[in-house]
C-alpha cells in the first residue's frame, strides 16, 4: 500500500467517525458572517466565519489550528477544559485541508496571536 493509499484510508475512517456522531461532514451551507480578514478587526467580539484548515497541533489540553479564506488566516484556538473531553477529541477527526465554519470570540492568546 502506498503513503497517498494509508492517507486516504485513514481519511475514511475518520469520515465514518464523523457520521457515526451523527455530524453531517458536507453540510449544505455555513452562514459565514465575516471573511477572515474582518475578524482579524474584531477583537473581543464573536465571529463566524469559514474556511481550509492549514495545520493543526496540540500542546496537553490546548489545540491550535491556522484557518486561511481568500482574505486571510487566523489561528484558532481550542481548551479542552472549555470543549470537554468528547468535543476536545472530536478535534483529531479533522484533517488539514479541511473546509470548516467556526463561531466564537476573537482574542489575543499569551503569545500575542490574534485567534478565535
């Protein structure tokens, strides 16, 4: 088997994951509110907005991932102790590459990176 053969098999799994939550992986649409680069302008305020997963890493019970549209790219940021344990490991169903819609606030992290 080859490397792009384990990728895609492992991308299936995860699919079937998805549907077994009972999450619609290709929901029909997303109400986008703000391009990426308006949230990077809303500090503080909550945003909703799209777009293709660049990568994803975790750090013990935090998560980032940098999240690009058309205008721009935003860090996203996830607690474990905000999402819970189920939700938190839901998080490691998703793919770089994926298309996805968040809605949360927009704030600094201890670093200085803009994120939602």
């Amino acid at each position: 088997m080859t490397t792009s053969d384990n990728i895609r098999e492992e991308r299936l799994k995860k699919l079937e994951k998805i549907r077994a939550l009972g999450i619609n992986p290709y929901p029909a649409n997303f109400d986008k509110k703000q391009s990426i680069a308006q949230t990077r302008e809303m500090e503080g305020k909550v945003v909703k907005t799209a777009g293709r997963i660049l990568s994803f890493r975790t750090h013990g019970n935090i998560a980032f991932a940098d999240l690009k549209d058309e205008t721009g790219k935003i860090q996203l940021f996830f607690k474990k102790t905000e999402l819970g344990d189920e939700s938190y490991k839901n998080l490691m169903l998703l793919d770089i590459g994926d298309y996805v819609g968040v809605e949360g606030t927009v704030t600094k992290t201890i670093a200085g990176e803009l994120s939602i």
